[in-house]
C-alpha cells in the first residue's frame, strides 16, 4: 500500500491482476483510493512487471521520474492524434467522463464510481455520467409505452387507475 505522503506511484507490489485487481492510488487530495483492474489488461501489467522489483515504478517520465500530464500528451502524440481523428474538442480528460458512462452503464452503482474516481462529492461524480443517444431514445420508448398505457386507463374505472397510480400521487 502506498503511504499518504508518498508521490504517487503505480509499483508492481500493489496490482492485484485478474478480476476485480486493485491497485492503490492516490488522489489529487492525497487520499489513497482503489481503482480496479481490468480482467483485459491483465496481460500487459504481466509483461510490465516481469523482471521488476516489487518497489519499483511500473510506468516512468521521460526521465525515469513520475508520469505528468505533459509527457502523457507528448508520449501519446496527441495533439496529432485528435487532428488526424478530425475530433479536435476531444480531451484525455473527457476520455475519463467516457470511462466513467460506461461503468455506469454496466451496471456499478453511483457511490463505488464515485470511489474509483476520487471524487469527495456524489454531485461531482454524477457530472461525469453522460447518457447517449441511445439511453435517450430508450427513455422515450419507455415514456410513450407508459403513457399509452396511461391513455387506456382513463377509460377504465377510477378503482383501476387509482391502485395503478404511483404512490403519494
């Protein structure tokens, strides 16, 4: 486990690869937190910490000092990448707010997000969820069948659509 008051390290003593791995990291307010592995990079991590010390970095600046935002960017040629994808407004930081739609999607509930990412506030992570395009043609869906439904109780009796309204309306 990394120390609080350590710099911020990925070391091949804290994965824990295979399903549900974890890693400790720490966050911008220096808390420690658990960020899971995925089962699919499991096979790179492997070939990361083969022939490693269990203390040392997995992952290293240009210089063999800490990863920073800058040497990511330049690492990953990114300015160019965004240019030949033609998506200039794209940034590694929504590519996070990506990330976290998808956990969300799959089914992990608000406050283990909101763990993973690091975020002292709920609302906070709740801004990071962005439904798609078909989350909101589903919601629709849904709607229109509720209230077609909703249409054929009025002509029923108000019995029925009493026991079928939600409750405290």
């Amino acid at each position: 486990m990394a120390c609080a008051r350590s710099t911020p390290r990925v070391r091949t003593h804290n994965l824990r690869p295979g399903t549900g791995g974890l890693v400790t990291k720490q966050t911008k307010g220096r808390d420690i937190r658990h960020v899971p592995i995925l089962q699919a990079l499991t096979p790179l991590l492997a070939r990361l910490t083969a022939h490693r010390e269990p203390d040392e970095r997995i992952l290293t600046g240009p210089r063999g000092g800490v990863l920073t935002t800058a040497s990511v960017r330049d690492a990953t040629k990114w300015d160019q990448l965004v240019t030949d994808l033609d998506l200039p407004s794209l940034t590694r930081h929504g590519l996070r707010h990506t990330g976290a739609t998808w956990l969300a999607d799959a089914g992990i509930p608000l406050h283990v997000l909101q763990g993973i990412l690091g975020h002292k506030s709920i609302e906070t992570t709740r801004g990071y969820l962005h439904p798609d395009t078909r989350h909101l043609t589903d919601a629709a869906a849904r709607a229109n069948a509720f209230l077609d439904g909703q249409e054929n109780l009025t002509h029923e009796a108000p019995a029925k659509i009493r026991r079928t309204a939600a409750p405290g309306r």
